[in-house]
C-alpha cells in the first residue's frame, strides 16, 4: 500500500487531470437513486474530488477521505469541504453513513485487506445502507505500473462476501473504462446493500 500511495504522491496533477472531468453521471445517478434526499455519504477514497462534488452539488451531505496528503489537498481545494487523509484500514464508524462510495479505490487492498475493510464498510453503514464498489475485471492480484491492483470477477467477489455475512449484492454490471482510449479495459461494479437485521 505505501508504494501506490507513494504513486498518488508523485502523480497526482496527472491523475487528476485524467479523471476529474470523466463523465461518470450513469453510475453516480444510479447510486443517489437509492438514497433519500439529504442522505450522508461517505466517499471513501475521493481521488479528484470528482463524485464528492457532484453529490454536494445535488443536496447531499458527504464526507470524503482518501490516503494520499496530496490528493486529499487537491480534492479539499475542488469540493470546498475538508477531505480527511485516511488510511481504508482506519475506518471506525458505527451506522453513520446511508451511502459509501468506493469507486476504483479499494482495489488496491490485498485480498486479505479487502475483506477486513468490507467488514468496516459493513458496520459504517446505517441499517439498509448501500455501498458501490468498483474493481478492474480479472482475476490479477498485484503491482501494476507502479501501484498495487486486486481485480476481481463475479464469482471471485461472491466468495468473498460469503465470508461477511450482512451484505445482499443489489446490483453488478460490467463496464468499459469512460476515460479516453481506455475503452478496452473492463470494470466490475457492485451495489451491496446492508441486511436490516436486528
């Protein structure tokens, strides 16, 4: 994790640059559809600041966090709202949030990570609360051009939340990349919904 952090570090006009300006309103619209108006939103590894803006801008209350200092400057300075500098792994709450957004953000956990943090995304959210997920296709676990990437598929996705018990998949669709000429590249996403139980 230190050496994709150290990327987001030393790349961070580039990266901004490449994605700020994505359109991403399918997906966004179809996240805040099942959300009541003026819900919290937690984005949970904001990047840009790109959806944390948006949700602000249509009447949502949002939080944003992310592990890289600069990104975190970045996207405070975009959003007009304080971006805290956070490790996944520190994540705290207890049913706080009516939404997570984690768009391609936490697939740069291992595997073993990831299912701590999902354990994390579970308690944080409020009783029937959603969470997005986003991960590249595939079955690749590793370093890829400088950052640390776990991709994923269906069925290695489903394997994993077995082991969680609290989360019902709503939605999964795959997708092309929305950034220019990466089009070829595919991506799985996920909408979890948190059992109202108890």
């Amino acid at each position: 994790m230190r050496k994709t952090l150290l990327y987001y570090e030393q790349n961070a006009e580039n990266f901004i640059r490449e994605t700020r300006e994505v359109d991403f309103s399918e997906v966004q619209e179809l996240f805040l559809s099942k959300l009541e108006k003026g819900a919290l939103i937690l984005d949970f590894g904001c990047g840009s600041g790109r959806d944390t803006k948006c949700f602000l801008n249509r009447g949502y209350f949002v939080e944003a966090v992310d592990g890289s200092a600069e990104m975190c400057r970045a996207a405070s300075r975009y959003t007009g709202i304080e971006v805290k500098q956070m490790l996944f792994q520190e994540l705290e709450e207890y049913e706080k949030y009516d939404g997570i957004w984690a768009c391609a953000s936490i697939l740069h956990l291992t595997h073993n990570e990831l299912k701590e943090v999902l354990k994390k995304i579970l308690l944080a959210l409020k009783k029937e609360g959603i969470a997005y997920l986003s991960f590249k296709y595939g079955a690749f676990e590793g370093e890829r051009r400088g950052r640390y990437f776990l991709d994923m598929t269906e069925e290695a996705f489903a394997k994993i939340l077995a082991e969680i018990d609290g989360f019902d998949i709503e939605g999964k669709w795959i997708t092309g990349d929305v950034r220019p000429e990466r089009g070829d590249e595919r991506w799985l996403n996920l909408i979890l919904r948190k059992r109202n139980e108890g």
